[in-house]
C-alpha cells in the first residue's frame, strides 16, 4: 500500500509537468516501486548533470536511469520511503530542471 501511495505521488507530479513523462507509457506495465521517467529533451549528459544537481543538494540521491536505459530518471517508491518525501520531491525536480537547463 505504502509503495502504490508513492507511485501515485510521483505520478501526480508527473502529470503537473509538461516535461516529465513516463517510461512505461503503459500504466499496466509500469513499477510501483522503481518508477522509469523521462525528461522531455534530455540526453545523458542533461540526465547526468540534473541527478547531480540533487544529489548535491541531499535532495535525492542515484536518481539518473541505468546505464543502459534511455536517458532519465529512476525514482525509488518502495515501501522504505515517505509518501510525504516524494511529494517534496517535486520542487526540487523543477528546480534542477531550470538549472541544467540553464547550466
């Protein structure tokens, strides 16, 4: 229960940006637990830049895609995190996001 409340958290801040996307573009198929997205734009180099951004910050940590993956972002929502730390997670993707873009 813990981790499907993470994953609609995450989804819900998915859906507030145009440049956030799902990987799984198939809701049957996506994980509830290592959420796949992706960032509209971003090549590994952005991917790379915006994950260290916070991972600088302590906002969020090892969030870039597998190496082997399309460039994006890997959210953990399993049951070891609080609904209310997604939910802060929000601001800072926008935040990072302004910024590699500008970087």
């Amino acid at each position: 229960a813990r981790s499907n409340a993470n994953a609609a958290a995450l989804q819900n801040i998915v859906e507030d940006r145009d440049w956030l996307g799902n990987l799984a573009e198939d809701e049957s198929i996506r994980s509830t637990t290592s959420v796949c997205l992706t960032v509209e734009g971003a090549d590994e180099a952005f991917i790379k830049t915006f994950a260290g951004l916070l991972d600088k910050e302590g906002a969020a940590y090892d969030v870039a895609g597998y190496r082997d993956a399309p460039a994006g972002l890997r959210i953990w929502c399993g049951a070891t995190v609080d609904t209310a730390d997604i939910e802060a997670l929000g601001p800072w993707l926008d935040w990072a996001y302004v910024t590699a873009k500008a970087a």
